[in-house]
C-alpha cells in the first residue's frame, strides 16, 4: 500500500531499497504476516540474482535497513502506516492492503501487486477427535467440500482473496494484476527450516539487522 498518487514510484520490489523509501511491516519475529513478507522479499531477490545467496543477502541487508517501524503485527503495522502517518509503503497480504484501503477510503492511499511475490495459503485442518466427539464429521465435510465449489470460491474472491477454481478468477480478473508467485518450500525448503534458518535467535534475520547497524 502506498500514498495516493504514488509519490515515490513503488511498482516492484526493487523500489524498495531506495534510500528514499521507507517500510512499514510487523516483525517477522513476532508476526507471520511478517514472516511472509521478509521471505518474499528475499525470494524475489533471489529470483532475480539467479540464486546468488551472498547478493541476495545484501539486497536484504538494505531491504531490513529501510524499514521505519517493525510493529509486533500486521493490525499495528497498520495503525502505524495509516493513522501515524509513518513510512512510505506499507507491506503486507494482498487481500489485507485492499480490505485497508476500502476500509479508509480510496482517497489516501493505491495498492501495487509487484510482478513476483509469494504464495501465501491458509491451511485447512481436519481434526478426528474433535468432529467424533461433538457429532460433527458431516457438516464438516460438507463445508470442506464447499470451500471448493464455484460458489465459495466467487465468493472468496468478493473478500480480495486469489483461489484456485479458474472461473471464479475469470469473472474477478479486475481485481487482481498479474504477478508470478513462487511458494516457500521453492525457495526455502520446509517450514520447520525456514523457523530455524531464519526466524531462530542468531538465524539469517538476526544476522542480517546486526549487520545493517554496523
């Protein structure tokens, strides 16, 4: 999300290690939404140096250094971006700078889908003791089965999230610029490393802001 007219130009990741540009998004210590954001600013990097991880990590190192506030979520990052008025380019899920923008008003701010980004994908848990014990195992595999028909999925679109059924995405194509979307374990292999190569104390996130300050 940026401010109205787009003062600084932001149209892909790029833009974002200018020395004018400031950033706002939630600590990926603290935050998924945060997570989300540091990993698709490296795999974008990454992308685009051809897998070079020592470029890759000094495009982070100017990335990390450009941010004006790391609130502790994405409601904060907000609130800091919008109501404090602070930093340039707010960072977070498509379907949440939108639903912001909307919630605010067109007046004050424009969304930029930049032309590579990450797949971020809500999880659907299937639990057996639960739906056993409260009786439930057919209206939970009916609704499970109706995230997927047409009509959920139209309706999914309504609230600016991308899904997978091809007509649904047809009839919404206004909503949503193209942009190639690359998922973690592409980049960065399974979550459990990614907690630990990352996010862990003294992992690449520590390594990367310790750096930065010197």
């Amino acid at each position: 999300l940026v401010r109205k007219g787009n003062p600084k130009q932001i149209h892909g990741w790029n833009d974002l290690v200018r020395s004018d540009v400031k950033l706002v998004f939630p600590n990926p210590k603290t935050s998924g939404n945060g997570r989300y954001t540091y990993l698709a600013a490296w795999g974008a990097a990454n992308l685009q140096d051809g897998g070079d991880q020592a470029k890759s990590r000094e495009w982070m190192k100017r990335f990390l250094g450009n941010v004006e506030v790391f609130d502790t979520g994405g409601r904060g990052a907000t609130t800091t971006f919008v109501e404090r008025n602070l930093g340039d380019v707010l960072i977070s899920f498509e379907s949440e700078v939108k639903n912001i923008q909307k919630q605010y008003g067109d007046a004050g701010y424009e969304v930029i889908v930049p032309p590579v980004d990450i797949l971020a994908e809500f999880p659907v848990a299937w639990v057996d003791k639960n739906v056993e014990r409260n009786g439930t195992e057919k209206a939970a595999k009916a609704y499970l089965n109706y995230l997927y028909s047409p009509e959920a999925q139209k309706i999914i679109t309504s609230f600016n999230y991308r899904v997978y059924d091809k007509q649904a995405m047809a009839a919404a194509k206004e909503q949503f610029p193209e942009t190639k979307l690359f998922r973690v374990e592409e980049q960065f292999g399974s979550w459990p490393q990614v907690m630990t190569t990352h996010f862990a104390t003294g992992g690449e996130l520590d390594q990367l802001l310790a750096e930065g300050h010197r």
